[in-house]
C-alpha cells in the first residue's frame, strides 16, 4: 500500500442500526477500488469486515473491523462497528479513532432505534457526520420517505445532498443536489447526463434547504444569502465543507452496495467533506500526574499513541490495534507504556483489512494500524517516548447489567474455564466475572442476551468447555425481631473426662451488621476463659440462619448466666452450648428472611414513562422520583428487590425498543414479604433434602 501523509487520510466510522448494510457497504468501496478481487456478502459468509466464526455463522457484526481503501490519492480507513446493542462496546472503540460518522438508514427501513443512538453517539464525540440512505435498490424503498424521517428526527442540520434517479422503479443513478449534475450507473461506469424534467421541483426543494444551511456557516455568505445573490459552486462547497466539519450540517446521500450506485460519490464526499486527524490542529492530553499538556496532530511532534482494540490471534498472539495521534510510529523502536510504566518493543507494523496484515513502513498522525506481541500492552493504554509521558482520552464502556451463573458441563472444568473467561476479557471489555463467596458461583455479567450467548460459544469453540448459564442466587439474610432469653446446655459424658457447658443467653435485634456480643454474668457462673468461646460459637452460627440456611444479620447477643464443671467443662464445650442456644434463641425471636434492594435510576424517554413504572409496580419496586434529563429522557428512580432485577436488561430493552438504559446500586436489606419468604425456605428446605439423600 501506497504511503499516505497524515493530511490525506480519513478515519470514517459506519454507524447504524443492524441490518442498515454497514458490512455490505464496506464489501462494496473495497471491491470497487481493488482492495480485494470479490464482492463477498454476509449471507454467504465471505465479507473481508466479518471474518469472525461467531459472525459468520450468525451473519451479523459482532466486532469492529477495519480496512482502509484507496480513492482518489486518498486513504480511507473504513471503521465497520456493529448494530446490535449488546456490541456497543465494539462501537465506543472504533467512534474513538474515528474523525468521521457514516450513519446507515436503509431505504426501507427509514430511521429505527440503532439509527438515533448512532446519532447520540456521534454527537457525544462531536464527530462530523454524514447520513446514508442505504439499499436504495430495494423493493419498497423510498427515500423521500426516509429523508423526511431523518429531517424530523433530527432537525434542520439535515439537508439532502443526493437524490436517487429511478427508471422503471429501478435505482440508475443519482442527481448531486449540490452542484445540479446528475449521473447514471452501468456497472462501475458513471455517466454524467441532465437531471430529469420530473425530479427538478423536488430537487429545486432540497437545493433550496442546501442553499440555506450553507448560508448559516458564514457571516458573509449569510448577508448574501438575504440580499438575494446567488451562491457560486465553490461556496456552496466551501460552505458545507465548514458546516459538516462543524457538524452543523449533516448532508444525506444514497447508495446501493449490492448495484455500486452513489458508491464512488460516497467516497468522494468522505473525502472532501470529512476533516483529516491532523486538521484538529491540537489535542489536550494529561501528564501521569494530571497536568494539563496541548499536543500538536502533526508528524513531527513528540509521539502519542492510543490502544483501542485488542484481538488475541491463534497463531500471532496478541494483535494491538491502535491510532498515532501525534509523531511518526516506526517499526523496530522502542515505546513507553504510561500505564503499565513498561517499554515495549515494536518490531513490525501492519494496516489491517479485516483479518488480514499488510506491512507497514511507518504510522503517520491520524493513521491506524497494529502492532503484535507487546507483552504488557491492553486496550486503552497509551504509548509514548518515556521521556515525554501522556496520557491519552480512554474509551469509557458501559457496565454489564446482565448477570447469569456460570455452570460447567463437566465437572472439574472450573479452571480450563477461569482461563478461557480471562483471555476472552483481553479482547472485551464489556463483560466481567465475579467470585460470589457466600454462594459459591460464579457470575458473568454481559450487555445482554446475545452478548453472553457469544461469549458461551467462543468459550466452546475456542477453549474447548462448555457452559450452561442459570439465574443466579439471591443472597438472602436472616435476622430476629424480638428479644428472648434460652439456655443452651451440653453435657456429654464418655469414660474418662467428659464435656459440660451450659449458658443463659438473651437474643434481640442488634445494632450492628453483624453479631454484638456482650456478657452480664454475675457471681462467676460462667469462668471469664470461656466468654471468647461462647462468642466464637455465637460467631460460628451466624452463618447460617434457622429459617432458610442464610448468614443471620443485625443480632445482639448477652450472655447472662451458665454454668461449669471444673474437670468437664472446656472451650468446646461452651462453644457447642451457644450453638444450642443460638438456635433455640432464634428460633423464639421471631425470625425473619431479608431480601436485598437495589437502588435503580432508570433512564427513558417521555413516552415509555407509564410502561416503565407500571413495571417497576410488578417487580415491587417503590418509584422514589422522576428527574427530567436533557433531549426528552426522564430518569425514574425507584428501590426494587434485586431477585426482580437479574433480567432487567433484556425486559428493558424489549419495552423501550432499545431507547432505554439503567443503573443499579445495593442499597439495604429489608424484610422480605410472606409469600417470598414461604417459597424462599420451601426451595431451601427441598434443596437440604436432595443433598441428604444424595449422602
């Protein structure tokens, strides 16, 4: 591949909802401009961007991809992220290198959830963008439709740059809106002709909502524009040049992949109205210690790289990819990485295509590539001269909400599993794994469904385990509500010295989370050497509770009196005795089983409000507050049990068609109602049943 300066590259992300044609998109410039000698589809398989076994067989993107193309002495690094929201992480890594946003509507489809989220976050970067009405040769596509969507959706910023030229109800080519010419496609030909007669009033229509939006980019275009001049051809490019780069203006196109219509025009809008990387001119970046630094996006300025994905390969290893955003990467240096304080040994360079490797002489600011084998590198570390340490803007992804138990098909599996969750956590970061000590599982936490369902079969495909996922345990307490006074006695004889303790002890509500113990005894009925074991006995029963097997909470226990043998008694002794008293003692207290409660700040638009807390009203949940937040979103705060929450994730998506999101705190324990409480120690009951019978 040619060697480009940092001014003639293009960093484009392609955005949109799944199914918009964001892969088939990228199949089609690589195909018309050599990069590869097929046009692969999804369906059969073979795209260059969804080379992955996990997206080959389901046919969607799972993971971001790069390729860069070459057009019209540019280089256009094509950044494919996929539409499914349980892949949003994927997403956030290829929006951070990008300098551009492509978002995808299809012809048919209009404007879906995947395309307002693309558009909130390409706004969120302050990325320039640019809407494609994809798949234009459809059946039943309609882009007037579509474009009228857009427009009320999201605002006067949208303008239509292009407009598809129909014969027959066939796309043939398409009417450039802002220069009035018009071009007819027969095969990767393009063949300039008159606008039609028919489409000059409508086309006059969007000519007129260009002429305006260009108009607000300059003061003087602006005074122009009301004294009634006309706009030459290079201001009306110049001003939606500055416009779109300002995000001012986010101009409408239209394709077809499968056909190559309004491809080439695709590409020469990228690179004419998208800015390179280095006409940020410069960055701000923090030293280790915090302190602010201003970097410029230029070649010869000190070195500053970024690590955005990381991708464990078979047979290569570790495979870096990662963005210069300021300096010159060369192969066989040296490169210091601030965060894990570690140089790195960079011994070659590759663009990447899809699973592919080209060779690369050198990574000028803005360019992407990767770099293999760095021992110590991770996604969102920053690579610089030691010297010189930075630190770079990291990646922020979402917290998995989703949480399931982890339960292995074969037993004895549990390591070759640990192992096989860790590596796969190399690549993403999206999900975690927590070790619940009190019940023994282990959690995986995803964005969703589908999120954990490919993690469960790369886990089978790549690591050779296999896994069921079930609900995971409530931790559930146990606790007393009243005070009483029990005596616990053991007494054990058996030849020789034999075993004597016996206590007086009252039990109430405590204080404190855990146990509080004080002793009141009078007149040394129980010797002071035995009050740690009475409290150690105490300690021991507290993990588990009468009613269901749960750590008990919030108990305060007094030892008032008791009794000793001067040869029998012992610590054993007394420990076993406030065994015997403990769960006597709970048993009168009036035991009671504690659920845990979640703090929950559910965050939606206007119109799902009444579904939401009609919802929350079935999870029992206790609605606390509603905060209006910007663009139309209402957070809805409520106290809900956290049994009701482990499915949320998915239940929320399903109500708010994806709109929706939330957050989730422990908040406390409360006393769970009768009828959860009964089926809570019946199944506990059935559970020490089974595990008896198995003994």
């Amino acid at each position: 591949m040619k060697d480009y300066g940092a001014e003639s590259i293009r960093n484009v992300c392609l955005l949109g909802h799944g199914g918009a044609g964001k892969t088939t998109l990228a199949e089609s410039m690589l195909f018309l401009t050599g990069a590869t000698d097929r046009f692969g589809t999804v369906v059969d398989g073979n795209t260059v961007m969804d080379f992955d076994a996990e997206e080959i067989r389901r046919k969607f993107s799972i993971g971001t991809s790069i390729a860069p193309v070459e057009w019209a002495g540019f280089k256009i690094n094509l950044i494919d992220t996929p539409g499914y929201f349980d892949f949003v992480g994927e997403q956030k890594q290829g929006l951070i290198v990008a300098d551009g946003a492509l978002i995808l509507a299809g012809g048919k489809d209009g404007v879906q959830v995947g395309t307002e989220k693309a558009w909130a976050a390409a706004n969120e970067r302050k990325l320039p963008r640019i809407f494609l009405i994809s798949k234009i040769d459809e059946e039943n596509s309609d882009f007037k439709k579509v474009f009228t969507q857009l427009k009320d959706t999201f605002g006067k910023s949208v303008i239509a740059l292009e407009v598809p030229i129909f014969e027959d109800a066939k796309a043939v080519g398409v009417v450039n809106v802002a220069t009035m010419k018009a071009a007819i496609h027969k095969g990767k030909e393009v063949i300039e002709t008159d606008i039609p007669e028919k489409m000059m009033p409508l086309i006059q229509e969007y000519r007129d909502g260009i002429i305006e939006a260009v108009a607000e980019t300059h003061e003087e275009l602006m005074e122009k524009y009301f004294s009634g001049e006309s706009f030459t051809d290079e201001e009306i490019l110049h001003g939606l040049h500055d416009g779109i780069t300002s995000g001012d203006i986010a101009p409408v196109l239209c394709t077809s992949a499968i056909t190559n219509d309004g491809i080439k025009m695709l590409m020469d809008a990228i690179v004419k109205y998208f800015p390179a990387h280095v006409e940020k001119g410069t960055i701000k970046v923090k030293t280790p210690a915090g302190a602010d630094v201003v970097l410029k996006t230029t070649e010869n300025e000190q070195l500053s790289v970024i690590v955005f994905k990381t991708v464990v390969d078979a047979f290569v290893g570790k495979i870096s990819f990662l963005k210069v955003i300021s300096g010159t990467l060369k192969p066989d240096s040296t490169i210091y990485n601030v965060k894990k304080e570690k140089m790195e040994k960079v011994v070659q360079l590759f663009y990447i295509k899809g699973k592919q490797q080209i060779a690369a002489e050198r990574l000028v600011t803005g360019d992407i590539g990767a770099v293999a084998k760095l021992s110590a590198t991770e996604t969102n570390d920053t690579l610089c001269a030691k010297d010189k340490p930075v630190l770079l803007e990291e990646i922020v992804f979402p917290q998995p909400m989703l949480a399931m138990a982890v339960m292995p098909r074969t037993k004895g599996d549990e390591d070759k599993i640990g192992t096989g969750l860790r590596r796969l956590m190399d690549e993403d970061q999206t999900f975690r794994i927590d070790l619940n000590t009190e019940t023994h599982q282990t959690l995986l936490y995803g964005i969703g469904d589908q999120h954990l369902d490919v993690l469960t079969s790369k886990l089978r495909n790549k690591f050779k385990t296999e896994i069921d996922l079930a609900d995971p345990i409530v931790p559930f307490r146990e606790t007393i509500k009243k005070k009483v006074r029990v005596e616990g006695k053991h007494k054990k004889q058996s030849g020789g010295h034999g075993q004597f303790g016996d206590v007086w002890i009252e039990f109430e509500p405590g204080p404190d989370e855990g146990l509080t113990f004080e002793e009141k005894v009078v007149g040394g009925s129980v010797p002071r050497q035995y009050f740690p074991a009475v409290e150690k006995g105490l300690i021991d029963s507290m993990l588990h509770g009468v009613l269901a097997g749960y750590p008990m909470v919030h108990v305060k226990a007094t030892l008032v009196d008791g009794k000793y043998h001067d040869v029998d008694s012992s610590e054993m002794a007394f420990k076993i005795a406030a065994n015997l008293a403990f769960k006597e003692g709970v048993r009168q207290a009036g035991p009671a089983l504690l659920e845990p409660i979640a703090s929950v700040d559910v965050y939606v638009p206007d119109a799902y409000m009444g579904d939401i807390i009609g919802d929350m009203n079935k999870r029992r949940g206790r609605i606390m507050g509603m905060t209006s937040q910007e663009g139309g979103i209402q957070m809805v705060s409520a106290e809900v049990p956290m049994a009701e929450m482990f499915k949320y994730p998915t239940e929320l998506r399903s109500m708010t068609g994806g709109r929706g999101w939330y957050t989730q705190a422990f908040a406390r324990y409360d006393e769970a109602p009768p009828l959860v409480a009964e089926k809570v120690i019946a199944e506990a009951a059935k559970l020490r049943k089974e595990e008896k019978e198995e003994d």
